[in-house]
C-alpha cells in the first residue's frame, strides 16, 4: 500500500469521523438545547420546527459516513482495493459537493462546511494520487 493511500485512507476516515458525528448531533441528540443551539437555532419551537429536518440529514451524514467506512475496509484487501479507492472517493467527494452546497446556500456556515468538507477533500487528492502514480 502506497504511502499515498495510507495519508489519503487516514483524511477519509476523519471526515467519516466528523460526519458520524455530525448524524449523532442532528439524528439522536438534537433535543438538547445545547446541540440545536449550535446550528444557530435560538429557540425550542424553531428547534421543533426543525427537528425532522435535521434527522433526516443526519442520516445521509451515516450513509456518507459508512460509504468512506465501507471503502476503507475495502482498502485492506489487495482483492478490493481499487474498489475501496473507488467508493471512498466517491464518499469523500459527495462530502465536499454537500460542504459546496452548504457554504453556497448560506455563507454564514462556511466554517461549518470547511469542517465537513477540508478532510474529505484532502482524502480524495491523495487517493487520485495514488491512481495516477500507481
């Protein structure tokens, strides 16, 4: 295994990281005021309002989040590996069009869709690395 795939493996699973996190905040914790008030929601009844929005965009954050987790095991075996290239990228680049689509609809958010979309990003450059210079 390159030393690009290993660097690229690693950035992929931090932003799987993050976006599990992210599903447990938007998905299971999100009646703490705490956890809405950091999607820049002041009140309970907008948190409300909001609530069956944020759980379903949680899930897409898992189904992101295992789709990278998927193609990084699949790393691990010389039968797979290009498939597990193949799916992490694919994974990774659909977290940084989301983090596009976040920071171009609303500005405001572009801290929180560098933090969604930087490691993805930096994950993909090395894996196309790893294609270009195998």
């Amino acid at each position: 295994m390159s030393a690009f795939v290993i660097i690229g493996s690693v950035f992929i699973l931090i932003a799987a990281l993050i976006h599990l996190l992210i599903f447990f905040l938007e998905s299971v914790l999100w009646s703490r005021p705490a956890v809405w008030k950091r999607f820049g929601l002041k009140t309970q009844a907008e948190a409300d309002i909001v609530k069956p929005m944020a759980f379903n965009q949680g899930f897409y954050n898992v189904f992101l989040a295992l789709g990278a987790g998927t193609g990084l095991v699949m790393l691990g075996s010389t039968n797979w590996q290009q498939g597990g290239i193949a799916l992490s990228i694919f994974a990774a680049l659909s977290m940084v069009l989301a983090a596009l689509v976040l920071i171009t609809s609303s500005p405001k958010l572009a801290r929180s869709a560098a933090i969604q979309g930087v490691a993805p990003l930096i994950g993909v450059v090395f894996l196309v690395l790893a294609l270009t210079t195998a």
